[in-house]
C-alpha cells in the first residue's frame, strides 16, 4: 500500500522508472510515447543531459539562497534571456514555483500596481467560463473549471466573474459570422465591465489558448485585439495565462505572438522549465513595475522558494536549448504534420465531433453524434477510458471530462515534446486511433 495521497485512491498509479526523449519506461512493461509531455510539460522530452549538468554544476555551486538577502547568477541570467529583449513591451520576471502560484503574483501585483498609481478601487477581476488558472485558492476563484470549483465555492472570494469563452465549436451560432462572434463577446465583457462599474476592474484575464479545461481551443481572429479595446478603454490591464500554451508549445515563444497584442502581465510554467525543475513565473510590462518602483519601492508578495537557483539553472539550460536547437522551426513543421494526420486519422470519424488546436497543442472532442455534437453521458467518463486505451496502446495521451460547462464533453490532448520527429508524430496518432476505435467503434 502506498503511503502518498495519490490522485486517485481507488488504486494506485504505475510506477515510472525512466525516461528518454519521447519515451518513458514503467516498472513493468514495454516503454510507452510521451504524447501529452504530462500535462504539457516535458517539452524538450526526458533525460536531455545539458539540463542534468546544469542542475547538478548549480546545486554543487550554490543549491538555495533566500531572496531577502541574495539574488542569483541563473535567475537573473533566465529574466535576461526571456525580456532583456523587452518582447511586446514585457521588461521584468518574477520566478516561482508553480503554474497556481504565477497567477496568485499576477492577480497581487495587478492590485497592487492599481493602489501605487491612486487607484484603490479596482479589486475586481474577470476571467471566462471553462477556463482553468490553477489550484491553490485565489487561482481556482478565478478560473471557470466548474467541476473543480464546485467543492470548494464556499472558500473562493467574490472578487472575480465570468464571460462566455470564444469557443466557436459551441458559442458561434449558426449563420453568425466570426467578426460577428467576436464582436458579441466584446459586447458581453464591455457588459459586464459595466455591471460591475468600469472603475472597479483591475483586470480581464484568459489563456491564449485554452488549455486543460476545454482542449486547446484557439480564439477566432480578431478576439484579442477585441478584447484589448474593451480593457484600454475602462483603464483595466490585460493579464494572459500562458501556463499550458506558452513557452514555444504554440509555435512561437509566446502564443500572444500570434494573436496581434501583447499583454500586460503573463503568466508563464510548463515549458519554461520542461519538467526538470518545478518553476513558474510571470514577466510585466515596464509601466507595472515603474509605478511600483516610484511608490512603495517592493512588491509585497514573496515565497520562500521564489528565483530558486536550482529550477533557475534547469529553466536556464531549457531555453537554451529550444533556441540552440532551433526546436521552434521543428515545433511548426511538426504541427503541420500533426494536424495533417489528426485530420486524415478522425476527420471523418463518427464520434470526433471537433479537431482543434495550434503548434504542438492538440485535441480531439468526442460526441455521441456528430450532426447534433451531443455529448456523451458523463457517467461513460469516455476521456478516462480512451486514456486507459491508449496507455495500453503505448502512447500517453491527456484526457478531462466537462469540456462544455464542468459536466458535460470528452476531450483528450496530445502535446508532444517540441523535439518529435516525424516517425514518432505518425505512431502516436496510428496508436491513439486504435486506442479511441477501440472504445468508440
């Protein structure tokens, strides 16, 4: 019996005993293909020696030093190479721990930036429906994972709303146009930036891509630059929560990239780190931390194991590599042959209603009908049994449940590491295909 609190307790877990690349090897059987990199994570794959050495020379060097008293050749060799450059505008990081913890730094350092420049009123924040920003209180509040809310509302505070998603698959009536879906959601945030008084919004919060929650959902064109008018125009920052789809997983460092804006706060994790260290971080516009410099002088947040110099070091030797290794270019060219073969494999497939995503960043939606996109009972937990299926087929895959509204909708996520060759894209969609023929025939 094991002695951790694992996720499930219904039985335990298979043992993991090794990886390389693409590959990772349990205690009994055949290795299995990292198609999901977890949960988007181990985005240069498993075992890459430079970021061992990196680790290990840092830790031998100096392995912690409290931020209250030192700061740290890695860290603030990371913060250079990720904004010396000042991309979109971004000029400082802040590093911690965790995907949860970056967005708690970006809501606090919103609110703070709103009191140093005599702004005091601006508490609120507004998110959007079957969007997730983490676990931990102030995170989960603000992100609308329904099926993750719910035991725990009567602990989130009042300070955050929701609007509807630009989810075309499932928000864009029939007959509207795209420039007319998007102009409804920004009647519908500019809406609620009105119900709550314009003056008391610090902040309109979304992931550039709509990760775990809702399955790589990409916004229409257009959205964002939308969406930004309606914040300049009530005063309100723009914050992005590139958790899951930033850091190169969409084909460009970052996914806003893409998108024709730029944020004022990010929120940054998964491949910034890849899986070696735990690390996450936001990086802010330079008007942000200028205020805060003119007034109080610090920002009153801080964690222990903030700018650790260990996860520092392994997210240090990660970007390096992306960019020594040119795994950027290979992320889009290897996008284009997964997208190729998720369309060729389930585009016609009776229950794939929808094939979405960007980059290395991918999903398939199942439905029981197709024509209707009436999803499956719940109580099936088709996601769970596809992933069941496909570990069996040798590929790991990301599987959740409540795609729509926290109860309802199937989907699962492949995102490989940015390293995939195009063998390894061709067996992990031949594999997945058996995995979902087998329990959807």
């Amino acid at each position: 019996m094991s002695r951790i609190l694992h996720r499930s307790l219904r039985k335990d877990p298979l043992l993991a005993v090794s990886g390389r690349g693409l590959m990772v090897q349990g205690a009994e059987g055949p290795p299995v293909i990292d198609a999901s990199g977890g949960a988007a994570v181990a985005c240069i794959g498993h075992g890459d020696p430079r970021v061992v050495r990196a680790i290990t020379e840092q830790a031998e060097k100096l392995a912690y030093a409290h931020t209250v008293f030192f700061t740290c050749e890695a860290a603030e060799e990371l913060a250079e190479l990720l904004v010396g450059h000042e991309p979109g505008g971004l000029s400082h990081a802040y590093f911690v721990s965790s995907g949860s913890e970056a967005m708690e730094a970006a809501l606090k350092l919103a609110r703070q930036y709103f009191l140093e420049i005599g702004q005091p009123q601006r508490s609120r924040f507004i998110a959007r429906r079957q969007s997730y920003h983490g676990n931990t209180l102030g995170a989960l509040g603000l992100g609308g994972n329904m099926a993750r809310r719910e035991p725990y509302e009567p602990l989130l505070a009042t300070c955050f709303s929701h609007v509807s998603p630009c989810f075309a698959y499932h928000g864009q009536k029939q007959g509207e146009s795209d420039a007319d879906y998007v102009a409804r959601l920004a009647a519908e945030l500019d809406a609620e930036f009105q119900r709550l008084g314009p003056q008391t919004v610090a902040a309109f919060v979304a992931e550039t891509i709509v990760g775990a929650t809702a399955g790589c959902v990409t916004a229409l064109p257009g959205y964002f630059p939308a969406m930004r008018e309606v914040c300049d125009r009530h005063g309100a920052l723009l914050i992005l929560d590139e958790v899951m789809s930033g850091m190169g997983r969409s084909g460009t460092l970052h996914a806003w990239e893409q998108e024709g804006i730029a944020p004022d706060i990010q929120a940054i994790a998964k491949g910034l780190g890849g899986g070696y260290q735990p690390i996450g971080g936001i990086l802010m516009q330079g008007k942000i931390v200028k205020a805060l410099a003119e007034g109080s002088g610090a920002f009153k947040h801080g964690h222990t194991y903030q700018a650790h110099p260990v996860a520092c070091a392994a997210a240090l030797a990660v970007q390096r590599i992306i960019r020594a290794d040119n795994l950027l270019e290979n992320v889009r060219a290897m996008a284009a042959r997964l997208e190729a073969a998720l369309q060729e494999r389930f585009g016609n497939h009776a229950h794939v209603g929808d094939i979405r995503g960007r980059g290395l960043f991918w999903a398939l939606e199942f439905v029981e009908d197709r024509a209707s996109r009436r999803s499956f009972d719940p109580d099936r937990k088709v996601n769970e049994v596809v992933k069941d299926a496909a570990m069996a087929a040798g590929v790991m895959i990301y599987p959740m449940g409540g795609t729509i509204d926290g109860k309802l909708g199937d989907h699962v996520i492949v995102a490989p590491a940015y390293t995939a060759t195009a063998p390894e894209i061709d067996r992990i969609v031949e594999r997945l295909g058996q995995a979902v023929d087998q329990v959807l025939r």
